[in-house]
C-alpha cells in the first residue's frame, strides 16, 4: 500500500532551506575564523586551537538536554521548530561577535570574548537550533521517501551555501572595508540571511498532531523497546562493529575538512593568491553536488551502496594523491583537477551515509532484537563534535608549532611554509585512504542479509 503524503514539493524545499541558515554558520566559521583570529586580530593559533578544544568538551555535553527539552515542549507552534526559530536568534548574535572581537582592549580580554561567544554560539544556540532541525523530520511526515527527499534537499543547499560562502567572503570582506571593519560588515550581512532563511524554513512546514504521529504505535512492543537507559543505549550501540566504524568516519571527515579549511592559509603564504580559495570551493562543491544528485541512481545500479561507497572513495584517494603532487609541482590548474577528482569520489558516500546508518540500526536490530533507530543516529552528531572540535584545535596547535608568524604579514618561516604542505596536501590524502580501507569493511548490507536468511 501506498504511504500517505503530507507535504507538497515547496514544504520540502523551505524545509530544505534552512541548511542555508545552518551553514551560514557552519561554513563561515569553520573556513574563516581561524584566519580572522591569527591574521587580523593577532592571536596565537595555538592559544585558539586549546581554546577551541576546551569550548568543544562543553559542546558535547549539551546535545542531551536540548534533546530531551524538546522532547517536553508543547506549545502551538509544536516540539521542534520554537527551538529553531529563537535558537538561530542567539546563532546570529554569538555568530557576529566571535567576528566583532574589539582591537583596543588586552589579548586576555580578546581570548575571552572569543571563548565565551564562540561556546555560547556552539554549545547552546546552534545546537539548540540544528538539534530541531533534525528533528523535524520525523515530526512532519511519517512517509519514509519524503523523509529521504527532506534530507537529498538539505544537503543541496548545505553545500551550495558552503560554496557560496566559501567563495565570496575574501573579496566581500574587501570590498566592505578590509581588516576588522570588514570581518564585522561580513558577519552582519551573512547573520540577516541566517535569520531571514532559518525563519522561512521554520513556516514553511507544520508539526503532525502528537497523537497522529504516536497513533501507529500505542500499542507495540517495539515502543516499550525503545525505552533503554542512556548505558543501555551505549551498550548495544557500541556492539555493533559498524556503527563504530561510522563513527570513526564521521570523525576523520570532521579531520579531512579541517585541513582542507588550512586552503585559505596554503593560497596566502604557498601560492600568494587568497582568493584562489573561492575558486578551489567550486571545485570542491559542484561535484559534491553532482554526486548527491546522481547517487539514488547509482545506488540502485549497483544494487547496494557498499562497492558504490568502496571504490568511489579509492578514486577520492587517488585524486587527493594527484592534488599533492600538483601542489609540489606548483600547478594550479591541475590541482584543481584533481580536488575536483577527490571531491567526486567523496559524494556518494555523502548522499548514502544516513541509509547505511539505517541499515546500521537493523543489524543492531538483527542481532540484539532491539530498535534503537534514533539513537542510532548520534554517530553523526558524536562524530561531527569530536572530530570538528579536534581537527580545529590540531589545526591550530600545528600552525603554532611550525613558528606561524600572527598578524598581517605577507611571509612566513620556511618551517611553516612546509606544515602548510603537510596539512593541506598530505594529511587530507592519508585520512582519504583510512575512510577507504574502513569502507572496504562496511558491508553492512551483506551481513544483514545473512542475518535474515539465517533466521528463516
């Protein structure tokens, strides 16, 4: 029988649209801080990156509560989306502060400010807002393909948004004024477009009825399951080998983007271009994109996603491989090629990666007889803090180790220039061939195929 629908083609695409608020402050930072910080405000990249761990070790502690808050909110509006629409109005101020960091007042004071703006906007508002997000799409429809369609229109405007921002913001940080003035103009505009579309998204949908959405499972005992203590939930999560290995994933991909971030760094001080890093974004998102759009298909001719995922990731290693040697040799173009390469062999496993997680849930279900589904799903959440907050951090204390010279200056130490190549080239290629061999192991799909031949 054929699920009931709830949403039309324009709930989905405004629902899809708040990725645009989402990554407003997610590209923008993870690309831009850090050089905003060393290059203009003139602090320690060390100092940042312990700085960046620490505000990490609260963030992970904050997903929880919001959780269960929402969970226990009624109101009007419904569960999730208050929580999204005030949750972005704290992203936008803490967003503009950790850009709007005062110049005449002492290095402690900055560092300060830095901290408390830069945790407040992780630990509390964004994860308050994106921890809604997420949530809506169980509360807004109970039809499975419209779910998978909310989340193909999320990461279409995730990573247009990344390329747009990661290629207009040098030279609109220019063209507002340049140094600190500019960084402030910057995040004033990208905050307005923040609200404006995290706004629209949170209209464009409404929240099912409690009870309808509960209504299919009042009395199963798949309910009565499900209600497992935090250990227990940890337990049977941590059993099962391939929710392990995505977590290791999610963990190094959080790595891979911060080296890739250090691009602004490697176009300033290696090839003397900082606005080569807009151009290397488009290399970057367009074939993610492409890929996003052609993976159901691909998915569907492989007959499964694991050789799909395999061997798609063997051509990103290969092609990260060919970017370091183009970038040794000096030639633009051809690493462009080659990120472009990477980028392609990335995508599939970008498009993919929430129906493996699912498929995840069942071998837990296989083999433990319980269904942990959402739970399941913190691997991505667990994977993204951990990895997001360590690959910043390490970043930082690296640059710091190999003599980084703070403040506008056009040259850094040979020792610097050389970390430079090994974060921006050879580390991104090594994590490559790690995600690689631990795919070569996830096939999840097989095993749970065994699993049900087995149990007949």
């Amino acid at each position: 029988m054929e699920q009931k629908r709830y949403l039309k083609w324009y709930n989905m695409v405004g629902y899809g649209s708040g990725d645009i608020a989402g990554n407003v402050v997610y590209a923008f930072l993870s690309s831009f801080v850090m050089i905003y910080l060393t290059n203009t405000i003139g602090l320690n990249s060390g100092i940042v990156g312990t700085l960046i761990a620490a505000s990490k070790l609260l963030d992970g502690v904050t997903d929880v509560f919001f959780g269960t808050m929402i969970d226990k909110t009624r109101s009007r509006m419904g569960k999730a989306r208050p929580w999204m629409l005030w949750g972005f109005l704290g992203c936008a101020v803490t967003l503009f502060a950790c850009f709007a960091i005062p110049v005449n007042i002492g290095k402690f004071a900055q560092y300060a400010w830095f901290f408390i703006a830069y945790t407040l906007l992780n630990a509390v508002f964004y994860t308050a807002n994106n921890i809604a997000y997420s949530a809506l799409t169980a509360l807004i429809t109970k039809n499975s393909r419209e779910r998978v369609q909310m989340g193909s229109y999320r990461f279409i405007f995730a990573f247009s948004t990344s390329l747009a921002i990661q290629s207009v913001t040098v030279n609109a940080v220019e063209w507002l004024g340049g140094g600190a003035a500019g960084w402030r103009a910057v995040a004033i505009i990208y905050c307005i477009i923040g609200v404006i579309t995290n706004t629209i998204s949170v209209l464009s949908v409404k929240e099912l009825p409690e009870e309808e959405l509960k209504e299919e499972e009042e009395n199963t005992t798949e309910k009565k399951e499900e209600k497992l203590t935090l250990v227990q939930a940890a337990k049977y999560l941590f059993s099962n080998k391939y929710y392990v290995m995505i977590c290791v994933i999610y963990i190094l991909q959080q790595l891979y983007g911060a080296m890739i971030n250090i691009g602004i760094y490697f176009m300033t001080y290696v090839l003397f271009n900082q606005k080569l890093y807009g151009v290397f974004s488009w290399a970057i998102n367009i074939p993610l994109i492409a890929a996003l759009i052609v993976t159901p298909a691909l998915v569907s001719k492989w007959k499964g996603m694991y050789k799909l995922n395999k061997y798609s990731y063997m051509v990103a290693t290969v092609g990260r491989l060919l970017v370091a040697v183009a970038g040794y040799m000096g030639n633009v173009p051809l690493m462009l090629l080659f990120t472009a390469v990477a980028a392609l062999g990335q995508g599939p496993w970008q498009g993919d990666m929430n129906a493996v997680i699912a498929s995840c849930s069942e071998y837990t279900y296989l083999t433990k007889g319980k269904r942990i589904d959402g739970t399941m799903y913190s691997c991505t959440s667990l994977g993204v803090k951990i990895g997001g907050g360590l690959g910043t951090a390490i970043a930082g204390w690296m640059l710091d180790w190999s003599g980084f010279v703070n403040g506008d200056t056009a040259v850094q130490p040979d020792s610097c220039i050389s970390m430079m190549h090994i974060m921006y080239l050879w580390i991104p290629f090594v994590i490559d061939l790690l995600i690689t061999i631990i795919l070569s192991f996830m096939n999840v799909e097989e095993a749970n195929e065994k699993l049900k031949k087995a149990k007949q």
